[in-house]
C-alpha cells in the first residue's frame, strides 16, 4: 500500500510518525487465552483498545488509550510466543506520560499474520530525576495480517452514518459473516457531534475494537456531523490515516481517495459562529485531487474509487453538495473515476451514470436507524470491481459490477 496527500505538513507528520518506532531485542513471556474484560491495576487499565490503523505490505498502526499517564510498547512475534518488543521515540524521547498511544510496526513480512499484545506501565510519579512506575498492564494476544506486496485482489467493508448508534458496529460487521477483507472504511457521521473522549471510546473506539478492530484496520473520514461539538478539533488525535484528513490508498488492482467534504451549510453560517472555513478547504482538496487523479500509480490503477461523505449528486440542493459538485464532480468525470461510494442522505441506493451528469456511478450507504443501516461490501480484482449492498436484516438490497 502506498499512501499520499498533499499538505506537506501533515505528509511530514505521517514521515515522521512512521520513523518514531523503535525495535528492541528478543524478550521473554508466555502467551496466554484472549479474555474480553479489561484488565486492570492501580488505578490504570486499557480505556479503549488495541484498534489497528493504517496497514501496508511492511507496517501496521497500533492504538490504544490508558486510564492514566503510562510508558507504553507492542510485544510481537511470528508465532504466540511473541518474542519482539516496540516502543515510540520521538526526537530522541521515548513516548511516555501519556494516555493516547500509538505503536507503529515496521519492517514486517507482506502478507503475514503476526501475534502481538499491548502492554502499558502506569507512571505513578514523574520527577525531574525521579520516575516511578506502577504494575505492568497486559493485553490479551490477539493477530494482525500485512498486506501481500503485488496483490491481485483487495476487499473493503463500508460503514456511514452510524450518529452515536454503538450497537450498530457489531450488526453490520456480522453481516459479512467469514468473507475475507483487508479492512473497514468508516465514511463519516459516526457521531452526531463530538462531546469529549469517553464518547469517541463508547460510542467507535470500543464496539470497533470488540467487533474487528483488534485484527482488522480501520480508516476514517470525517461526516459533517464530525466537525460539529467542542472536541470536534481533538477528534483527529485519536486516528491514524495515511496522510491526513484526506489521502489517497494505491493497493493492488486499486486507486482509493479519500475526500473528507466538510460541512454542509454555507460557513456564514449563524450556527458556525465563524469559526469555520470549509469552502477554502475543499478547494484545496480538488487541486490535490486533480493532482493525486494525474499519478502514475492512479493512471496504472485497474480501478479508480473514491470514499467521500457527502455525494455530489442525490443530495438536496444543500451547499456542501453543491460545491463538492462543482469542484469535484468534473475531475471524477475528466480523469474517469469508476465508482463513488458516500453516505449522509440516509437513504441507501444505487445510482448509475447519468449522461449530461454524471459519467460515474453513485453508491450511498443508508442509516442510522434500524431497517436502514447498511454494509457495503467492495472486492476489486485485475478483471472486476463488484460492490455488494446489505441491509441490516441481511437482505440484499444492490448489487453493483464495473467490468
């Protein structure tokens, strides 16, 4: 997997993370049965996690948050027994006194299955030349899998529009039942607005970890719901995508971009209160766009596909659909996008190319109340691209197929 975005700051960033991780030596431990309670000691104990992030053929994103301030590593190995330790280290700094973890592993195999567990020390006191810890805090073992370097095939499963609906993550994952897939893209609206961490740990973080997230990645996109609330601007700190807020995925017989659409309203808004600006960045987002559309590895792409929130058709005449039609629509059109997956009308369906409109197909996921949520299901191979829609009681309700 690839990955690329265009502002070089949050490009550095994503670099930067990258190059904190740390490999230790050989350690030794026994592996033990993975239970579901959270274990805790003196005060501390895993609040949320292990979720996994952003995966290629050589790397994995581990994340995990801790009740209290904590030194925090991965043990990892080939088999049960571990045998592996890694830690972050930022200028110079191992990652401590900190309660939002992220652990990146580098240097794996493509395309094998590694054991890992999460492990955190509470920090008791933090002196200047004194640093006392408490009892070391154990996960359970769990299995993550990289991506094979030249793969032929890539499956994704689509959530939207879940709106603080926990229950809804464990509904629709079991819809897929034993199929295979490399991970889930969330495509905005989890949240009907953002009040503070314990909602982004009970409401996503949680039931994504209970229902897949231990062994399978997770991207995420913002919804217009998600930049809404007080802790709409920490959201961020709480995810890992590849680049940024809006990035781009080269894996196998695909080309993903991934638009985050902002909000829906004018940005004069009363109700913004001026403190927003998203026409400005959703233009910048098109000229990356157009940029990202114009590589070599898009071009090459058997199958160009873009994950957005809010559709540029079948939407209303809102602002935020307007302008994403405008800016975005003529590029998907010039450089011949072949499928547009988005959600935030709540109404699922399956919308062909249009002549006069749009030269791309539309698939919007439904939601967030029961009889309307939806699992789309994506599998993308050197000779097809099919697109699977299912209600949450199972039924089919669209089928989709780009030869």
């Amino acid at each position: 997997m690839s990955t690329s975005s265009l502002p070089a700051g949050d490009r550095r960033k994503f670099i930067g993370t990258l190059t904190r991780l740390t490999a230790l030596g050989a350690i030794g431990f026994s592996p033990f049965d993975s239970k579901a309670a959270p274990l805790r000691n003196q005060g501390n104990s895993f609040a949320a996690g292990p979720y996994l992030q952003v995966v290629s053929s050589t790397s994995m994103s581990i994340r995990w948050i801790t009740e209290v301030p904590s030194y925090s590593w991965v043990e990892y190995g080939e088999t049960a027994e571990l045998g592996k330790k890694a830690h972050a280290v930022t200028d110079g700094l191992v990652d401590a006194y900190n309660r939002v973890h992220e652990i990146i592993l580098e240097d794996l195999e493509p395309g094998k299955t590694y054991w890992y567990r999460i492990v955190s020390k509470a920090i008791l006191d933090f002196q200047p030349y004194k640093l006392v810890y408490g009892e070391q805090l154990n996960s359970d073992v769990y299995t993550l899998s990289t991506l094979p370097t030249h793969s032929r095939e890539l499956n994704w499963l689509v959530l939207n529009d879940i709106h603080d609906q926990p229950k809804s993550f464990g509904d629709l994952i079991r819809l897929n039942g034993k199929d295979p897939y490399d991970f889930v893209f969330l495509n905005g609206d989890m949240f009907d607005y953002q009040t503070d961490e314990k909602q982004i740990m009970e409401h996503l973080l949680i039931p994504c970890s209970s229902s897949f997230a231990t062994q399978k990645p997770f991207l995420f996109v913002r919804g217009n719901h998600e930049t809404r609330g007080k802790y709409a601007r920490q959201l961020k700190d709480y995810f890992t995508n590849p680049g940024g807020q809006f990035f781009s995925i080269n894996c196998g017989p695909v080309f993903v971009l991934a638009l985050d659409t902002g909000e829906d309203k004018p940005d004069k808004e009363e109700v913004y209160a001026g403190i927003v600006d998203f026409d400005q960045y959703r233009r910048r987002q098109a000229i990356w766009l157009e940029k990202q559309l114009q590589s070599r590895a898009a071009r090459k792409a058997r199958f160009r596909v873009v994950m957005m929130h809010i559709p540029t058709f079948y939407s209303g005449d809102w602002h935020g659909t307007l302008h994403c039609r405008e800016l975005f629509s003529p590029l998907f059109d010039k450089y011949k996008v072949d499928l547009v997956i988005a959600g935030h009308t709540h109404k699922y369906g399956i919308h062909p190319p249009v002549k006069g409109q749009h030269n791309y197909p539309i698939v919007i996921g439904g939601g967030p109340k029961e009889g309307k949520r939806t699992l789309i299901k994506v599998r993308a191979t050197e000779e097809a691209l099919n697109l699977q829609m299912l209600r949450d009681d199972g039924e089919q309700v669209g089928t989709y197929t780009i030869n």
